[in-house]
C-alpha cells in the first residue's frame, strides 16, 4: 500500500479497475472480479492521498460506451458506479453500501466534480429515493444516508469548486424536499403504490398454503394442530410496511440539515436570477453566480471528516481465499499442479455466511 501511494501514479491502477466493473457488471461468470475490484477501491478510498491524487484530469479513452467528460479520476469512479447501480447484475446489490463508502471516502478532498458526474450521482440520490427502492426493506434508506452524507462533504468542504453538483441539486429540489418532510400517510401511500399489487398476491397465496397444509376429518372439518396460530397475521407480517418507529428511525439518519440551509438560501438566489431574464439563461451564468455567493455562516459547523476503513474479518477472509484458489485452479488445467482425481470443488452453504455481505468497515475521524 505505501509503496502504491508515494511511488506509483494511483491513476494507471484506477482506470483499469473501472474498465474491468464497467465491462463485468451483467457478467455472472465475473462477480467475483467486480468483488475484488470493489475491495481494491475500498481498501484505497481509506487513504487520504489517493483521495487527493484522483483530482488528476482524466485524458484515457476507454474502449467502452461510458459517458465523456471532462473531469478526474473520482469522476470516472462515481460514473462507473453509477452505471454499475442502473444498469448492472441484481447480484450486485449487496455492494451497493461499498460503492457509495468509496465515493463518501474520497468526498471531503474532490474538487471540480464534472457536470457528467454531478448529475449522475443526484440521479442515482432520485433512484435510491423511489419508493420501489427505499420500500424494498426495512434499511433500504441507509443507502440515501450515505450519499446525503457524499453530498454534505463537497458542500462544506469544496463548495466554491464544485458549483456543477450543488446547480444539480438545486435543480432536483423537490427530491430533497418531499424526503425531508417525509409523513407517515404519505410513506404509507406511496408504499402501497409501489408494492400493492405485489403483497395482495403474496398474501393471497400465503392464505392458499395455510389451508392446504391444514388436515380435516372425515366430514370436511378443519383439524386445528397444537402449533398451529390462530391466524396467518404473523406469516403476513413478514413483508415490511413503513411504521411510525420506521420514519423516526429514517428522519434520525438522514443528515438534510446542511442541504436545507443551502436550498433555502440559493433557491431564491437562483430563481431571481432565472426572472431577470424571463426563464431564459446561460447556464454558465447560474454557474457564476453560485460561485461568487458565500455561504460563510449560512450552513452549520463543519462536521468531521469520517473515513471508513476495511476491516479484515473472518467472512471476507473466506470469501477472498475461496475465490482465488478458485482461480489458481481453472487457470492452470493444463499444467500438472494439480491431480484432478483427488480434488474435488464444493460450496458449502450455511446461514448468515452464504451471503454477500457488504465489505466491514469502520468509521475513522479524519481531522485533516
């Protein structure tokens, strides 16, 4: 790592890992590269150095269809996300957490993020909002959480070098907004929008197994079993509904102080601007003027900087000596390293091991 860091140029390390998750993203044969990819950032992100280093312009032309820009390397990075998130595996989900760690990691230090990326990254905030996404479970929303706190890093941070991401935020105001103040009734009716039909269904065929599996009598009357419920209440609670404890929990985590201050004080700002002119501006000149309005005293203290590191640990471990054997072996058939009659290959499956689970970090104040 040190070796890496102050003799290497990071960025001939970065572009290559990006081509490889752009081109594996729908690949189910590659899953275990994106993983190893993943790592390799996550593990890199945790330095304060290759934060710095990927400001360098990015000039490479990649041999694949990702968006131009003209930006740094943390630009390709988030880009390569972003697409990985829209357009990659649904096995891929449970690196969602890494991917959005990676680019909270290396916030604090990014300056003049590319348009391409700005609007990318409030993109990916508007799909992690939807209520087919922060409905999906319970914890659905920490993903908003985290990248409420991308956003919150280069606003109190690089403010004054990234007006293309805080133009791009203001744009999708309501976003925010409609979760800031997110209620109950409105959770529960855009909840039931999204997945009604799909939990009527799932009710009604779970209604249809609690009958079949019962036993009756002679005369067609139903047998009640000694472990059996009164009702199917607890089978049907399973699928989650938003809850009071829910959206307490959800307002807890979500960091929108910062963004709010900001929305309240620019959106007048900008929509003075865009009436002087009767709706038709530069967008250069909007640019402008969010560079030259300071927002000194306006947004609250600075929090520190959080780096989160990886942290070894015995699932990892596993996963990661599993994998490269694995490659070891399929890679050298054709040599006599192995004997192919005394070696078998097994997975093993056991619960709360078998699964995917996001790479463990820790949480590191960064005063910097």
């Amino acid at each position: 790592m040190n070796h890496i860091l102050t003799k290497c140029d990071i960025t001939k390390i970065v572009v290559p890992i990006c081509y490889i998750l752009y081109q594996s993203r729908k690949d189910a044969t590659r899953i275990g590269l994106v993983h190893i990819c993943t790592f390799l950032l996550l593990k890199l992100s945790g330095e304060w150095s290759f934060a710095v280093v990927l400001n360098n312009p990015y000039t490479t032309r990649l041999p694949c269809h990702l968006p131009l820009f003209t930006g740094g390397h943390a630009d390709l990075i988030s880009i390569t996300f972003h697409k990985l998130v829209v357009n990659g595996s649904i096995k891929l989900v449970p690196l969602y957490s890494c991917f959005l760690t990676i680019i909270c990691n290396i916030s604090p230090y990014w300056r003049k993020m590319s348009l391409v990326g700005a609007v990318k990254l409030v993109n990916l905030f508007e799909l992690l909002a939807s209520p087919k996404f922060i409905f999906s479970n319970y914890k659905a929303y920490q993903h908003l959480a985290q990248l409420l706190e991308f956003f919150n890093n280069i606003i109190q941070y690089q403010y004054h070098d990234n007006q293309h991401l805080v133009y791009a935020i203001i744009r999708r105001k309501d976003t925010f907004g409609r979760l800031s103040t997110m209620s109950l009734s409105r959770a529960t009716s855009l909840y039931e929008k999204a997945y009604g039909d799909r939990i009527d269904k799932a009710k009604e065929e779970t209604r249809k197994r609690i009958v079949s599996v019962k036993q009756v009598d002679e005369k067609g009357h139903v047998i009640k079993q000694d472990d059996e419920s009164d009702d199917e209440d607890d089978i049907l609670s399973r699928h989650f509904e938003p809850t009071d404890s829910w959206l307490s929990e959800f307002k807890d985590k979500m960091p929108f102080e910062t963004l709010t201050r900001l929305l309240q004080h620019l959106v007048p700002v900008i929509d003075d601007v865009i009436a002087r002119v009767d709706g038709v501006v530069d967008e250069r000149i909007i640019l402008d003027v969010l560079k030259d309005v300071t927002m000194v005293g306006l947004l609250p203290v600075p929090h520190p900087i959080v780096i989160r590191k990886y942290q070894p640990n015995q699932y990892t471990a596993l996963w990661f000596t599993a994998y490269l054997w694995g490659v070891i072996y399929v890679n050298h058939q054709s040599l006599p390293i192995f004997d192919g009659k005394a070696i078998q290959l097994f997975r093993v499956s056991i619960d709360g091991i078998e699964n995917d689970d996001d790479f463990e970090v820790e949480d590191d104040d960064d005063d910097e």
